[in-house]
C-alpha cells in the first residue's frame, strides 16, 4: 500500500485570504521502492499465515466482589513467601484450580511491613501481583481481579476470577 501527501506551495495562492484558498491536497509517498514493497507484502503473508493464540488481557472489574457472595471461593495466603516463591506457588495453584474449573479465589499477598516514615503499601508481593497478571502464564488461566473489600482481606487481597476451561 502507498500512502501519498502532496504539498501545493504556489506563493500567489498563499497571499489570498484565507477564506477563498481552494482546500489543498497534501500527499507524502511512503515505502515507494519495490523493494520495500515487496517486504512488506512478505511480512504481511507470514503474518497471516502465523497463527498464534494470543491470551486475553485480564481485567481489572471492580464489581468481582458481587460475585463471591453467591459463589464458593478458595483462599491462598502468601504470607511469609519470597517474590519467586510466591510466584510459583500462584501458577501451581490456578493452574491446578483452572483444570479442575474453581473459578474463585481470594490471593492474600499482605500489605508489606510498615515502619516510621515509609509509603504504606510496601509489600512486595503485592505490588508485583498487578504485574504477573500481565504475563501470558496468567492471562491464559485468569479472567479477572480485583482489590478485596475488608470482609475479605481488605488491600491486602485480591479477588481472581479464573476462565473457565474450554
């Protein structure tokens, strides 16, 4: 595909008011050699014949909480865990839940030690967790999350909603 722009920089045209200028086309050749165009119809041939399975995004729904009242839920507390070790721990765990379709979960990763003077989420799992959700291990198995209300763990949880296994 070409892209054009043309400039039109007649100086008698620029001196007339405004008003009565015509509208000006403007076109700018993009990718003009063969050479280039031939590379990126290659490109968009393997592209469409790649098929990759790309994971949905999991979604930050702050209406979850809804959905635990009528619903039986697990609990995994990472308390006292290390950054890896909670991580490894959590894709055992809902892949383990995914195959065998427990869709709630409460995730308790603490909110962090606080001492005189620091920011109060300090924990460094919970600030990780946001992040994990973004990988594709995660994205595959969970649909959704969201910050606990305080019957539940308050800020320092999460509530997961697994995809249901298809």
């Amino acid at each position: 595909m070409s892209h054009k722009i043309k400039f039109n920089l007649d100086k008698q045209q620029n001196k007339k008011p405004l008003e009565e200028q015509p509208n000006e086309t403007i076109s700018i050749s993009i990718n003009s050699s063969k050479e280039n165009k031939n590379k990126s119809e290659n490109i968009d041939k393997k592209i469409s014949n790649t098929k990759k399975i790309f994971a949905k995004p999991v979604l930050l729904d702050n209406n979850l909480y809804k959905q635990f009242k009528n619903h039986h839920f697990s609990k995994i507390d990472l308390h006292g865990l290390t950054v890896d070790q909670a991580y490894k721990k959590l894709i055992e765990y809902f892949s383990i839940n995914y195959k065998r379709k427990h869709l709630f979960h409460i995730v308790v990763t603490g909110l962090g030690n606080k001492t005189n003077g620091e920011e109060f989420f300090t924990g460094k799992i919970r600030r990780q967790f946001p992040f994990w959700l973004d990988t594709e291990k995660f994205q595959f198995m969970i649909k959704s999350y969201s910050p606990c209300k305080i019957q539940h763990g308050g800020l320092g949880a999460f509530y997961i909603k697994l995809r249901s296994k298809e």
